[in-house]
C-alpha cells in the first residue's frame, strides 16, 4: 500500500518560516504562489524581463522580481516554468544565485529524470506534483479543499527534505484532499505514460476515430460530435465516483453488453503492446530526448503537429456547436437583464 499523507502529517511552520521563490507565472506557479501566499507563506514571484505574467502576478498583490533576484533571497525555490525552458533558466538563473542550503521544488521530475537539471549534492530536491491542473489547484484551495499531491524526495542534503516537502503540500492546499509518497522517476514515467497513452493521446485518437467513422459512414457531424466527445465527460466522472463499474452501472444494459462485447474489439491486445512501446521510449529517454531536441530547434515538430490537430473536422463541428451553447446562455442574461429593466 502507498504511504498517504494528510494534514494532520505536516507542520505547516516549517515552510511559514522560509523564504519561498515561484519561478513562472502560468497554470502551476500562479496556483502554488497564491496559496501559498494564503496559508501565510512569504512568497516572491521570479519571472524575465518583460514577461507578460508580470501584470499578473502584482495585480494578485505578489511581489515579482527578475528570476536571479528573486533565487537571491530564497530559502526555497519552486521551479514552475515549462519544463523544456527550465534547465536553460537553471543554468543561467537559477544556479549561480541559489543561496547556500536552499531546497528546490518541482512540479514534475522531467528535468531531474532524464538529467537535464543536476542540482549540487548540496542542496535539498523535493516534488509536490499536483494531480491535477493549476487551475483546479487554487480553486480548490479557494472552496477549502485542496487537489491530491504526490510527493518525492530526490535530494535529502539537510536531513529535514520530508519536512519540507509535506509542509509545502499542506501550504498548498495538497494535504487536504492527500499527498501519496512517490519518487521522481516513478511519478515521471507514470505522469508522461498516462498523458501520452490514455488521457491525452489515447483519448485524442479514439475520439478523433470514432468521429471519423460516423461521418465518414454519412451521419451528421454534430451528433457525431455528442456521441464520441460531449458525452465522454459523463462517462469519465461516473468512473472518477465509482471505478468503471460504476459507468457500467449507470449506463443502460444494452450499452453495458455493447462495452463487453465492442470495447476489446476496438482497444485490441495489439493496442497494449504499443503501449509497452511508449512506456519503452519514456524510460529510455528516447522521448524526452525527441520533445527537447525539437524544442531546442525551435519546436518545428510541435508547431506542426499543433496545427494538425487544430485542422481536424472535429474542431471546426466543435467549435460552431459551443457557439450555440453560449449564444443560448447569453440570450438568457440578456432577457434577465431587460425584464429588469
Ligand atoms: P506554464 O506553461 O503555464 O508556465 C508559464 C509560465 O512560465 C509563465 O509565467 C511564463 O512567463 C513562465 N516562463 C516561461 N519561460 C520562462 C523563462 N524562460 N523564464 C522565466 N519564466 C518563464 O507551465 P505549467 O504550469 O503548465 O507547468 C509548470 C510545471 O508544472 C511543469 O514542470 C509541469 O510539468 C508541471 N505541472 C503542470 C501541470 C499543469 O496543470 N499545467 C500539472 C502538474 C504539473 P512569461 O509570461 O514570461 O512567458
Ligand atoms: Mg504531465
Ligand atoms: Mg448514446
């Protein structure tokens, strides 16, 4: 079994009493600054000259500093740009400023597992990696609850890197909903093989088929569309309440036998070998070795492919449909808002 942490299991003046550094502003950072501001934390935002984060961050009422004074004055320093950037803004930064027994906090452990960012043995290496977008993460925190965390340990220079690390999940709100004890390469080839073979990638492409073979066979786009994609979300909350069974519970009988009967003729033993595949190309490094030479190249590959999967019929039924949903939603407010009047 897992070892799970609550709040209970943290002490939240270890983090209350170091001075804490938010490098990057974007979904992680500007979620992990502000509650951590909240839980009474002293918090300082690290971002580049003429970062258009910057009119952010101070209209939340946070300090920002350039990356290099802000890791100046840091106990702790939370790196939470784009993972292809930050062993760039490492090097450059984050290193030659980082003060003596200062700790350094990740949201993923891409840079730490693959080797892009080798930290002095000196210095303590904690993850709090949020299960969740960062977003959720301050709303969450905002409504009292809080989005599970996992927590590792890489580099324990101080003896007290735990510590640290359930105090900073508990600041951010993690400790409330749960914190499971990982390791960084353990939470790394899980987070990448989840995103590329179920959540996104996987989900992607059996969306996009199912969506292609309906229209392809001459049924309308928009049903299509309700079919295979709006109604996935109902499907994926009743399997986040109850497990699959519960999907399988709530959904008619006919779709229950169709799912027995249709699912591994559709997801066929084939597909889980190419899934031991791309497990294979993310614990050999090849993967992470292809996204940051291409992002070192200016991301050509991922630019490409960006705009590839915009240009899919999917977007274009997609997009005219929502249209409608808030064309109806704003016809309401604006009704509302004449009987007032
Ligand atoms: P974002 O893409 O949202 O980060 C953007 C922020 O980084 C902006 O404030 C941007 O500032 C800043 N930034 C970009 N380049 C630089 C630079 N060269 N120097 C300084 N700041 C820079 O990142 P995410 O929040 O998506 O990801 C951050 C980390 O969290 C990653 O390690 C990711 O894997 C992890 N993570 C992310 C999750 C998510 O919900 N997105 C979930 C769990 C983990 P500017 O305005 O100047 O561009
Ligand atoms: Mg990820
Ligand atoms: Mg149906």
């Amino acid at each position: 079994m897992a070892e799970l942490f609550y709040d209970d299991d943290a002490d939240l003046s270890i983090i209350a009493g170091r001075k804490v550094a938010v490098i990057g502003y974007g979904s992680q950072g500007h979620a992990h600054a502000l509650n951590l501001r909240d839980s009474g934390v002293d918090v300082r935002v690290g971002l580049r000259e003429g970062s258009a984060s910057r009119a952010k961050a101070e209209d939340q009422g946070l300090p920002v500093l350039t990356v290099a004074e802000a890791v100046k004055e840091a106990d702790v320093v939370v790196i939470l740009a784009p993972d292809q950037f930050q062993r760039h803004i490492y090097r450059d930064e984050i290193e030659p400023n980082l003060k003596d027994g200062a700790a350094l906090v990740f949201g993923h452990g891409f840079n730490i597992r693959f080797g892009y960012i080798k930290p002095s043995p000196a210095h303590d290496v904690l993850m709090v990696a949020p299960k969740g977008p960062g977003h959720l993460v301050r709303r969450e925190y905002e409504a009292g609850r809080g989005v599970p965390v996992i927590v590792a340990v890489e580099q324990d220079a101080s003896g007290e890197a735990w510590g640290l690390a359930l105090s900073y999940a508990k600041a951010i709100g993690g400790l409330r909903a749960g914190g499971i004890k990982t390791t960084f390469t353990e939470e790394t080839e899980t987070d990448l093989f989840g995103e590329q073979a179920v959540l996104c990638g996987g989900a992607s492409q059996l969306v996009q088929y199912g969506f292609e073979t309906l229209t392809e066979a001459g049924y309308q786009p928009e049903v299509a569309y309700f079919e295979v994609l709006h109604e996935l979300k109902l499907i994926v909350d009743l399997m986040v309440e109850g497990g699959i069974a519960k999907q399988r519970w709530s959904v008619s009988d006919t779709a229950e036998y169709g799912d027995y009967v249709s699912g591994p003729r559709v997801i066929s033993p084939e597909v889980k070998e190419n899934m031991k595949a791309v497990l294979g190309d993310i614990q050999s490094g090849a993967f992470a070795e292809r996204f940051i030479g291409d992002q070192d190249a200016g991301g050509p590959e991922f630019a490409e492919l960006r705009a590839k999967g915009e240009a899919h019929p999917i977007e274009t039924t997609g997009r005219e449909l929502r249209k409608m949903f808030s064309w109806m939603k704003e016809s309401d407010s604006d009704y509302q808002e004449g009987s007032a009047a």
